[in-house]
C-alpha cells in the first residue's frame, strides 16, 4: 500500500497544447479516488503519466515517498486494469493470472496461492482452464482484476474498466470493484466518464475540465456544494437547473447583487399550491416526461425558451402541454457568481 502524490503536473504535447495544466492531489493510503470529467479533460492522460505510460513534462509524481517520474511502468509497483481487458488470448485464465508473477521469479507455491485467493474472492475459480475467448465480458474483466490483484501492487489503476459492459453488468462489477478495493484497502485510482459511477465508487471525487481540477472532495460534498457551475451540472443526473436572478421566470427574490447565477437541483423544485410561497416561482409548460420507475423527470419550458427539470412520483399523471408553477424552498438553492464560482460557504 502507497500513498501517491501529484505536485503542479503539467504535460504539453508539441508546443502549445497543455493537456494538464498544474495539477496538484494528495491520495491517501488506501485511499479510492475517482478522476472523473467529459471526454478530452485530461482523465485518462493523468493516469497514464501515474502510470508511466505518458511521460511528464513538469512536476513531480511520487508513489510510496518514492518519485517515479522517469522510472518505468514495471518498476513503479502498481497494477492497471484496462477497459479492454488485455489478456493473453492463448493463454488460459490460470496463466493470465500467473504471467505477471512467473516474470518476477515468484516461487510456484506462492503463484498457486495467489491465484487460489484471487479467484475465490473474484468467484472465477472455475473459470482457471478457460480461455479469455470462453468468457462472457464480466468474467474476462473479473479476470483482468484478477491479474492485478495477485501482483500485491502499491497501488491499483482502472482506466475506464466498465466502458464496454452492458448497464446491468456495470452497476454489478462497481458493486464488486468497491467491496474488493475495500476489502484489500489498496490505494487506487479510477478513471470514469460516468458520473454515476463517479459517485458510488469514490472515497473523494476528482473533477477535471480541460485539463485542471475544479473541485476535489466526497461525492456528497460535491453533491451539495458544488465548487462551480460546470462541477453543479456534472455532478448529478438529471443536472442541475440553472438560471439567473432576474426574468418573469424567476420572481419576487431580492436576491444579492453579486448572484450571477442560481442554481436548484431536479428534487428540489415542486409544484406550488396556492399557499407555497416563499416568493419563488418558475412557470413552465410540460415539454417531456421520463418515466424511470418510482419517480418521473418532468421536462418545462419557461416562455424565455429555458429548460427547467423537475421531478414528481412515477405514478403522477402529468400532461404534455400542461402549465405548471414550481416552488423550492429558500436553503436549497445554490448561487454562483459572474466567473462560475460558489459564493456560498
């Protein structure tokens, strides 16, 4: 186990394109970190130069107090799981588990141990004489995992791991990614472009956008009090609402004169009575209902031409075309300034 340490990591391709742009992190031992952020932020090339697999331009990247900026993948202890899978398709899942291990002149009884462990804390044990070619996606990625924890790295990375899963296989392999991490309290690293992911995975969230960090903190800390407005419409599905103070849409609040922006979450808007009032309201006409099982998202339009989500039970009947007057109450709402920072603590 390792903690892994990133001071003003910069990398340049060519002469002018900064893919990263000085980031800095501390990662705890043990610790599971989760990089997240669209595509082309910088996730996965961050993770590579941990890896050792992009070099870095400047800053320093040290693991287990040790800095491994111009030390090779195979001398920097840690394991990677890919979204590919990377096995050895002639080899079988007994052999795939041992090659790292054979390469590093493990004794056999030690090899044979490892995996016996590894596939039984990954329930793959009868899958060992299979080839890769044999196995369904979830197993071929149980297998990789499998590699990587028999190697008893310092620290584990998963670039995108799950990408190539269907949904309910995903949602089963980070339930099983989590419990295993946990179990072996191995410091790790995750890249992910799926927020959902993001949020059930991680000891602390990581948000990238165009190379920089936005905000660093526990899924819920970034839930409830988003840094920005780019950190306030990532984190979350559906996103965030976001408005500005002024407008028919938005009424009677004296809101203050540095509010730029206001921001209010699906959950928190509901449809207003005549005795609702703390002066908010949104008027909207129904433009799209999602249906996704005990709940709906329900899709408004403002007359400005605003999207506005808001969300009932499943089993309401909402119409298409209906007006509706929403309501939230006056702490959830989150107010950002003209430069997209949160103004609030």
């Amino acid at each position: 186990m390792a903690t892994i340490e990133l001071k003003d990591v910069r990398k340049v391709y060519g002469t002018n394109i900064e893919a990263i742009k000085s980031v800095s992190l501390d990662i705890a031992d043990g610790e599971m970190i989760v990089l997240v952020g669209p595509s082309g932020c910088g996730k996965s090339t961050l993770l590579r130069m941990v890896a050792g697999l992009e070099s870095i331009t400047s800053g320093d990247v040290t693991i287990a107090g040790r800095r491994v900026n111009t030390l090779e993948p195979s001398e920097r202890d840690i394991a990677m799981v890919f979204q590919n899978y990377a096995l050895y398709p002639h080899m079988t899942v007994r052999q795939n588990l041992a090659y790292g291990l054979k390469n590093r002149n493990t004794p056999k009884d030690e090899i044979d141990r490892r995996i016996t462990e590894a596939a039984r804390a990954l329930e793959i044990e009868q899958f060992l004489e299979r080839k890769p070619r044999q196995l369904s996606g979830g197993q071929r990625q149980r297998v990789a995992m499998g590699r990587a924890i028999v190697r008893k790295p310092s620290a584990f990375l998963f670039d995108e791991p799950l990408s190539n899963l269907d949904a309910k296989l995903r949602v089963q392999m980070r339930v099983e990614i989590r419990r295993l991490q946990r179990s072996l309290a191995t410091t790790s690293i995750y890249v992910t472009h799926d927020q959902m992911e993001a949020m059930t995975l991680a000891d602390r969230l990581v948000v990238l956008n165009a190379g920089r960090i936005e905000q660093v903190g526990t899924p819920i800390e970034l839930y409830e009090k988003p840094a920005t407005t780019f950190v306030a419409t990532f984190i979350g599905s559906p996103s965030m609402n976001l408005m500005k103070p002024a407008g028919s849409q938005v009424t009677a609040i004296n809101w203050p004169s540095n509010v730029a922006t206001i921001g209010i979450r699906p959950e928190d808007l509901v449809i207003a009575d005549a005795a609702s009032g703390n002066g908010f309201r949104i008027k909207v006409e129904v433009i799209a209902v999602e249906l996704v099982g005990a709940e709906s998202y329900v899709h408004g339009a403002t007359k400005e031409g605003d999207t506005v989500v808001f969300r009932v039970p499943g089993r309401s009947v909402i119409e298409i075309g209906e007006s509706k007057d929403l309501t939230a109450a006056s702490d959830r709402f989150h107010l950002f300034g003209s430069d997209g920072k949160r103004l609030q603590a």
